[in-house]
C-alpha cells in the first residue's frame, strides 16, 4: 500500500482488535472455551501481533515532519521509559482484581497497586507520551496519540466496568484493601523492571530498526 494506507489499515484492526474481545458476551464465550486464561493468553499473541503490524506500518509511513526531532528529544524516552518499564513489569506479575492483569484475585504483597490501580495502562500511556515527543512526525502522532488515548481512556472505563461487576461497596473495599496491605513488594517490581528496560534498550535498535541513544 502506499502512503498512509497501510497504517490506516492497522490502526483499523488494531480498533477491533481491542475493542470486540473485551465485549462481555464476546469475553464470556471465549473464556467459556479457552479458560480466563487461555483467553488471556490468545488475547496478547493476537494484540502482540497486531502491534508489530502497527508500528511496522508506521516505521514504513512516508515521514511528514510537523515538529521534528530536536537534538533534546531522545532524553524524554531515555528518562521515562524506565518509570514505565517499572510500572508494567509490576503490573503484570500482580494480581490485579480492578484492571490489566493475567492472574486473578486479591494480591498477597500489591508492589505498584499501591501507586495505581491501573500500572499497565499508565505504562502504556507514559510509553506513548514519551515516544510522541520524541517523534515528531505524522505517522508517530498517530500511532503514540492513539496509544495514549486509549490507555488514559481506559482507566476511567475499566473502572465503571469493575464498579457495575462488583458493586460500588465492593469495588472501594477492594481499593481500601490495596493501600491497606503491608510489605508491598514494590522492590520487586523495580528490580525486574529496570531488568527488563535494559534488555529491550539492548534490543531497540534490533527490533525497531532505530537506536535509541542521543547520537
């Protein structure tokens, strides 16, 4: 496809990818069949997917400078990425029962629920925000705009969702139970997380065909 077309495409699929599964009598069916998670399981290998597509579609976009890339610009990403690494890291090994999570139930030590509810969405957001900056370009406004408008939207969604399924009493006993907990474990997180920002740092230039680094 030429010019925008393929990004468009994506962005597309990239929509109702996200948008049809987490549909609660789609969601039902599927974990009915696969198990929550086996539903979770195929839910990131089809959106894994979907994102390699969206940003390769974005990489081969013509570039269309709007404010360019200013020789401070690679720092912003350099400096937060780390927070955000930490953040999703810590999200994903935490049992969360109010947003993002790929293991159920109330967490024994909550790490970064205590800083957010939503640590997986926050990642996405700051991921976004930081990329946005950093690219200042048609196809990356799109692509980290969209980014960060669905992770911010999210929030504020996923909790009327977790408030309409469990109740209101529920949904702030759950959220009192979370800041209440002791020996939260955030030290985990930061560890693994910085780990895991220092190997894809490695692997950036590999992956994405860019380095990262101010040059």
């Amino acid at each position: 496809m030429n010019g925008f077309g393929e990004l468009t495409l994506a962005f597309g699929v990239f929509l109702l990818s996200h948008s049809i599964p987490p549909l609660a009598p789609v969601r039902g069916r599927l974990i009915a069949r696969l198990g929550r998670r086996g539903y979770l399981a195929a839910y990131s290998v089809v959106s894994t997917a979907v994102l390699v597509w969206l940003i390769s579609a974005a990489l081969r976009a013509p570039y269309v400078a709007l404010w360019g890339r200013p020789d401070w610009s690679p720092w912003v990403p350099l400096l937060v990425m780390p927070i955000a690494f930490i953040l999703l890291v810590g999200g994903i090994i935490t049992p969360n029962p109010l947003s993002v999570s790929f293991r159920a139930g109330m967490p024994r030590h909550p790490g970064v629920l205590r800083l957010t509810r939503h640590p997986v969405l926050w990642a996405g957001a700051l991921w976004a925000g930081a990329h946005l900056v950093a690219n200042g370009d048609v196809a990356a406004v799109m692509m980290f705009g969209l980014f960060a408008a669905l992770a911010l939207a999210g929030m504020p969604l996923m909790d009327a969702r977790s408030r309409k399924a469990l109740g209101e009493a529920e949904w702030r006993r759950l959220v009192a139970g979370l800041k209440s907990q002791r020996g939260d474990g955030l030290m985990r997180s930061i560890v693994l997380g910085l780990a895991a920002y220092g190997g894809f740092l490695a692997l950036h230039p590999w992956l994405i065909g860019v380095s990262p680094l101010p040059h």
